[in-house]
C-alpha cells in the first residue's frame, strides 16, 4: 500500500470480517430518496466497507471509523443530492487519515463533474479545496477522470462506467457480479445507450429512478428524469427478467409512484428500495 508517510505498514482501516474473504460483495442503501425530510435520505451506496457510490445527505449515517475507511467515491453527476458529502466527509476524515498515513480518497468522476465540483464547491467559498488540504503534498482528495464505458479496477472489485442521459453530463455504474451484475442507473431520463449496452450485460439487479409521478410526466422530461409510463418503456428495452429496485422518489411519494408502477403487468419483479437495504452480490 502506498500511504503518505512512504512506508509499508498492516493497513489498520481493514475490517477483519471483510468481504474479500467471503468472495462476495456488499451493497448498503445509505440514501435513496430524490429529497429530504425525516427518514428521507439523499442518494449514497456503500459497496463493501470502502467505495462509496455517489455521497447524497445518507452518508452522514456513517460512524467516524466507516467514513474513514473510504477509499473511493464513484460520482454519477455534479447534482448537490449526489456530491454534498463529499466535501464534508473529507474534513472529517482528514485527521484520522493523515495520522494513519492513508492515500487521498479518490472521486472518480466524469472530466465536467470534476470541473464543476471545482469551480462550484471547492472553490475557497461554498466549501475548501481538499484536493489542496491539509497541504499540496499529503491531500485528503484527489479527482480522477472515469469516461462511459471504462472499466475501474478496485481492488477485487470491477464497475463499469454506464451511459446516462441527465441534464448536467451523468453516468451509471455496474458492479462486476455472478450470475449477473448489479446496475445503478444513475439520474437519468429515457436512455437508450443504457439499454444497447445491458443486452449484452447479465443484469441481476437492476437500481433504476422514478422521480416523477405520471402527472408530473412533463417535469420528468424536462428536468431529464423518469415518471412510471416511461419506466415501463424503459424497462421493456431490458432482455431478461431482473430483481428492480426503485429509487430516487420524492419523499411523501413513494406510495403514489409504486402504485403506478404496479398498475402494469411486468416481468420483472419490482420494488421500492429502502434505506438501510442490505444486498449481497456473489463475486
Ligand atoms: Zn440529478
Ligand atoms: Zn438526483
């Protein structure tokens, strides 16, 4: 391991019940609500103990010990309910980090995500530079460019980087799992790159947004999201059947949305997804 310090040391952050020794994977709903209010929590997912997908207001149900163990921060887009607890896990977890001799947490983002989380959060105003902090040499961030159709490497891990069509440039993720992977869509309205792409990607799991509900159908287009008669068409573009979780709901929606997405026969077998949802993905 490469630490700040320049030496070789146990790592002390790794769990010894860590899912590398199970061969299987981990994925925790951290947040999965288009918005707050009490019990609502903002799009996060922690995949085994250190990777991070997108870093909405969830995250901050993490102990100080679970946010310092991250290594990785996946970012689907530049929206504030997907990028606010980047900045602030980062000044948690500065100390603890640099006393361990621990590496930047990484964002892997798109080019234009990184850009704008520079000029518009970590700018000196909204929030520090990390990437600067505590000092240029040892910082507690670092952004990494990630591009549609890239395949990251963490650890044991394999995600790809999936199409997605969004207001602002976004991406999904799939994580590398058997029989079949596990894909987040990300924000995103009609996407059929996406669809092209899972015919030829075993899907298991499939963790797709319905933000809208069908009477908000143009406010769905506009803002480049989904409402359920949309979802259906989508889903349609999906080969086989998938275990479908539902995400990204406003909160005090949730009933009104799954109702109508259950008012149309489906072969795939469609849920709500909840926080604090475990699911365990063989490697
Ligand atoms: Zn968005
Ligand atoms: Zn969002």
């Amino acid at each position: 391991m490469q630490g700040w310090c320049g030496t070789i040391s146990i790592d002390p952050f790794v769990r010894p019940w860590s899912a590398r020794l199970h061969r299987s994977m981990q994925i925790r709903v951290l947040g999965c609500s288009g918005s707050i209010a009490a019990g609502s929590r903002t799009t996060s997912f922690l995949l085994d103990d250190n990777v991070l997908i997108d870093a909405g207001t969830g995250v901050g149900d993490l102990t100080l010990d679970e946010l310092a163990r991250i290594d990785h921060i996946l970012v689907t887009h530049s929206h504030l309910d997907h990028v606010l607890a980047i900045g602030l896990l980062a000044d948690s977890v500065s100390r603890r980090r640099q006393a361990a001799c621990r590496p930047p947490v990484v964002v892997h983002a798109l080019a234009e995500t990184i850009a704008a989380l520079h000029a518009h959060i970590f700018n000196g105003v909204i929030w520090p530079d990390f990437t600067q902090l505590p000092d240029r040499q040892h910082p507690v961030l670092r952004f990494e460019a990630i591009e549609v159709g890239q395949q990251l490497e963490l650890g044991r891990r394999r995600v790809e980087v999936l199409p997605a069509c969004h207001t602002v440039p976004a991406v999904g993720f799939a994580v590398n799992a058997a029989p079949g992977a596990w894909v987040f869509t990300g924000d995103t309205g009609p996407n059929a790159a996406l669809w092209q792409r899972l015919r030829s990607l075993p899907v298991a799991t499939l963790v797709i947004e319905t933000a809208f509900r069908n009477d908000e159908a143009t406010l769905a287009e506009l803002s480049r999201h989904l409402c359920p008669a949309q979802l259906e068409r989508e889903l349609s573009q999906l080969p086989a059947p998938a275990e479908v979780f539902i995400t990204h709901i406003k909160p005090g929606e949730v009933d009104a949305v799954m109702s109508e997405i259950g008012a149309h026969a489906s072969r795939h077998r469609i849920r709500a997804l909840a926080a604090d949802q475990l699911m365990t993905l063989a490697d």
